[in-house]
C-alpha cells in the first residue's frame, strides 16, 4: 500500500474502526515508514488536544447557556410585566374616553356604535388568542429550556 492509501486509513486505525486486514496493513507499513508514524503521532495530538479542549470547556458553556437561560427569563418576565401594565392602563384610559366622548354622545349615529362596538370586540378576542397562543409558545420553550 502506498503512503497517501496508508493516510486515508489513518484516522480509522487510530479509532479502532478498521477491520483486521486493514489494521495489519496499515501496522505493517507504519512499522517500516517514518513519515506515516509521524502522521499518526500527529493525528494522536489532535485528537487529545480536542479531547481536553472539551473536557475543559464543556462546563463553561453548560453554565453560561445557564446564565443566559435565567436572564433572558428575567428579561422576558419584565417584559410582560411592564407591556401587560402599560396596555392596561391605555386600554382603560381609551374605554374611559371612547365611552364618554363616542358612546355616550347622543348626536353620534348607532350605526357608528354597532361598527365601533364590533371592531373592538373582534380585537379583544383576536388580542386574546394571539396572547393566549404566545404564552403557549412561551411555557413550551420553558419547558424545553428545563428539560435540556
Ligand atoms: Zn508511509
């Protein structure tokens, strides 16, 4: 087998994945090549750099993707805590308003009512189930985020 065959199997020999045949070729040339052994050593190198570069990192990145997990929770729950207090303090302000400055007119049409009555009705369920769908989506990513 000529060297550049011999390299091609290099990386299986180091992993064990060649069969028998291979293996005792690629021994059988190691044994009488010292280019070849020096890509083995080589590859060995690799390999153990790799090894210890995740042995080492692993945790770091488990507890920062921790980290960025609770504060994106945070962040998200201030959200909703701060957009939830805002939409209702303009949704009463605006019924306080629509009510006395539309409704309550006697010289607006009841037909301009009805269509404003039904438009804000139809907003209210379509806002309803889009919350009620993103706080599905939210819980569900929760979820996922726990069971990592
Ligand atoms: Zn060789």
């Amino acid at each position: 087998m000529r060297c550049d065959e011999i390299r091609e199997l290099l990386a299986g020999y180091q992993d064990g994945e060649l069969d028998a045949a291979q293996t005792a070729q690629v021994r059988e040339h190691l044994a009488g090549c010292e280019s070849c052994r020096a890509e083995l050593a080589r590859l060995e190198r690799v390999k153990e750099v790799a090894s210890k570069v995740q042995y080492k990192d692993l945790p770091l990145e488990i507890w920062e993707g921790y980290w960025q997990g609770v504060y994106r929770r945070i962040e998200r729950g201030l959200g909703w805590v701060f957009a939830s207090f805002g939409a209702v303090v303009l949704i009463c302000f605006g019924l306080f308003h629509l009510i006395r400055d539309f409704f309550l007119r006697p010289e607006v049409s009841i037909f301009a009512k009805l269509g404003v009555a039904g438009l804000i009705a139809g907003g209210a369920f379509l806002l309803v189930s889009l919350i009620r769908e993103r706080m599905f989506a939210y819980y569900r990513e929760r979820y996922r985020e726990v069971q990592r």
